[in-house]
C-alpha cells in the first residue's frame, strides 16, 4: 500500500512537472511565428509602393506584380492599408497550410 502511495506520487509529480515544461513552451512559439509571419509579410510588401495617407501606411501596386506574389492581381492600381496586407498575408498561409 505504501508502495502504491509512493508510485502514485511520482506519476503525479512527473505530470505536473510536463506540464509546467508544457506551459513555457508556447512563448517561444509565439515569438517564432511571429517572425515567420514578419517574413512573408516584408516579402509580399516588396511587391508593393509604400505611401503614407492620413497617418496610415499604404501599399499601392499597379499592372500586373511579380511572379511570385502571393495575392496575385493584374491590369489596375491597387492600394492596400498595411493591416489589411498583413491581414491577407496570414489569411494566404492558413488557407495554403489548411489543405495539406
């Protein structure tokens, strides 16, 4: 019975001590995507004109972009405010990670 008590203990301190490792983790997780998402962001902004309207940043593009954009438009101006880029950027990368 002792014995049990003991191996009962351990199980339970075992868990929590993952657990609190488990907790940590996300942290550097977050700060990693973070950086990945800042990546694709600067490289679809490189397709762009950056202006400043209002106060807010801007991206412009006009005729057809570079092969490899990621939002693909052809044949007129297009502006895009830098959240809704951003915004479009992550929402590209969930669909394009969502179906493999």
């Amino acid at each position: 019975m002792v014995r049990t008590r003991i191996v009962g203990s351990m199980l339970i301190a075992a868990g929590a001590f993952l657990s609190a490792a488990g907790a940590a983790e996300p942290a550097s997780t977050i700060a990693s995507a973070n950086s990945v998402d800042e990546k694709y962001f600067q490289r679809e902004a490189e397709n762009y004109q950056k202006f400043q309207d209002e106060g807010q940043t801007v991206y412009c593009t006009s005729a057809k972009t570079a092969d490899d954009a990621l939002i693909p438009h052809i044949g007129y101006v297009r502006c895009i405010s830098e959240s809704n880029l951003r915004r479009a950027v992550r929402d590209w990368r969930r669909d394009r990670f969502a179906y493999r």
